[in-house]
C-alpha cells in the first residue's frame, strides 16, 4: 500500500500512523479507488503525508483536504 511506504522512513508514532492511514483508506473509498497500485493512489498517500504534517489532527478533514487540493472529483 502507498501509504505504508512514506512511513517507512518517518520518526512517526502509531498514532499518527493509523491518523493518516485512515485519511488514505477514506480517500480512497471517497474517490472509490480499489487498485492499489494505480498511480493515483501514490499522489493521494503523498498528499495525505503531506497534509498530515501541517498537524491536522482529523482523518475525515484530512481527507477532505487532500481530495480538494488535487482537485479530484
């Protein structure tokens, strides 16, 4: 999965682990992405890590976030 790849080199907790990885997992499912290894998928765990640095606490806003500024509908 995209997401777990960012995390390997991270001094990131569980906690903010799991925060971002159900950022991704709702993003996804938000845009019903299923392939996990389309392309797609690996701009969206970038831009969930990136968002996630900015310490926005909320997967659900985070995810919000992340899906209007790729700008994907």
């Amino acid at each position: 999965m995209a997401i777990y790849r960012l995390f390997q080199n991270t001094p990131l907790g569980p906690e903010e682990i799991n925060r971002l990885a159900d950022a991704y997992e709702r993003t996804l499912k938000a845009l019903s992405l299923k392939e996990r290894d389309d392309p797609l998928t690996q701009l969206i765990a970038k831009k969930i890590f990136e968002i996630g640095q900015t310490r926005i606490e909320d997967p659900k806003q985070i995810s919000k976030l992340a899906i209007k500024q790729l700008g994907i509908t």
